[in-house]
C-alpha cells in the first residue's frame, strides 16, 4: 500500500517541521520547495502518485490555489490539502470544489497526522473500490461536495 505524501511548502523551515511530523508517524514523504517544481514533477517519467498532495497557500512565484488547479488539470484524481494560516470565504469555496481539506489558523500535530490517516484510508477505499467505507474514516471530507467519492460513484454508475 501506497503511504507516500508530498508536501510543498515554501518556507523551509516550516518544511522541514512538516517533514518530520510526517515521516515520524511512519509515511513517506518526498518535499518540494516551489509550485513549478513540483509541476514538472508529476509530467517526469518517474512519478508515482502519492496518497495526497499537501500544500502551503502561499507560495512562490504561484499561489496553493494555482498550483491545485494545474494538479487537478493533470492528475484529476489526486487528493490536495492546502495548509493557509487565514482562511477565509473565498478559501473556503475554492476548496469545497478542488480540495480534500485545509489545515488553517494554527493547526497541531494531532490534526494533521488526523488528516493523514483520513486520506490513506479514502486512498484504500478508492483502491479497494469500496466506495462506503471513505466516509467511515473520514474525519475531514464530509462537509463538502467530494470529488472522490463522487468519481467512484460515477463509474459505478456507468458499469
């Protein structure tokens, strides 16, 4: 089973605390300090597709939102989370139509190893497709119009 995470996030050091917290709780993860970076990233030859896609708001040169949209251009299926530390309405319907979820204002370690654990188990529901058992352990993608859930439901509808 797939565990990976990417994380891209501007601020090193912020980063850099990102990655510990992520990888102590027994994940992988690969960071990337720039939108573009991480863009070229998913067009190499070598991209694995990661659980989720976790991802600061302000970036450089391209904010967390650009860089959601151009994701979900190229790999519409790939779970994001932005991180903002001043979410406001506008935030908040952006990510009910592209996100799985965002950690704003201060956030702790529990909330976001919470996050974590609730996308790995939606990643094992959508492999596994049993649909059902994502909004079991979701603790985060109940309040909005979830594109994965609905994707799943969609094919199998068509079947």
């Amino acid at each position: 089973m797939n565990n990976t995470f990417h994380l891209v996030h501007g601020e090193k050091n912020l980063r850099d605390l990102l990655e510990v917290i992520i990888a102590d709780a027994g994940y992988d993860v690969r960071c990337f300090d720039f939108g573009e970076h991480y863009l070229q990233f998913i067009d190499a030859s070598g991209f694995k597709k990661p659980v989720a896609v976790l991802s600061d708001v302000n970036l450089p040169a391209m904010s967390g939102y650009e860089l959601a949209v151009k994701i979900r251009k190229a790999q519409p299926l790939l779970k994001i989370a932005l991180i903002t530390g001043k979410a406001d309405d506008e935030h908040h319907c952006f990510a009910a139509s592209q996100l799985c979820y965002t950690l704003d204002g201060q956030f702790y370690p529990e909330k976001l190893l919470s996050l974590l654990a609730s996308l790995t188990a939606c990643e094992s529901a959508l492999i596994s497709g049993n649909k059902d058992k994502y909004f079991q352990h979701c603790d985060f993608g109940i309040d909005h119009n979830c594109p994965f859930y609905h994707a799943k439901k969609d094919q199998g509808d068509k079947q």
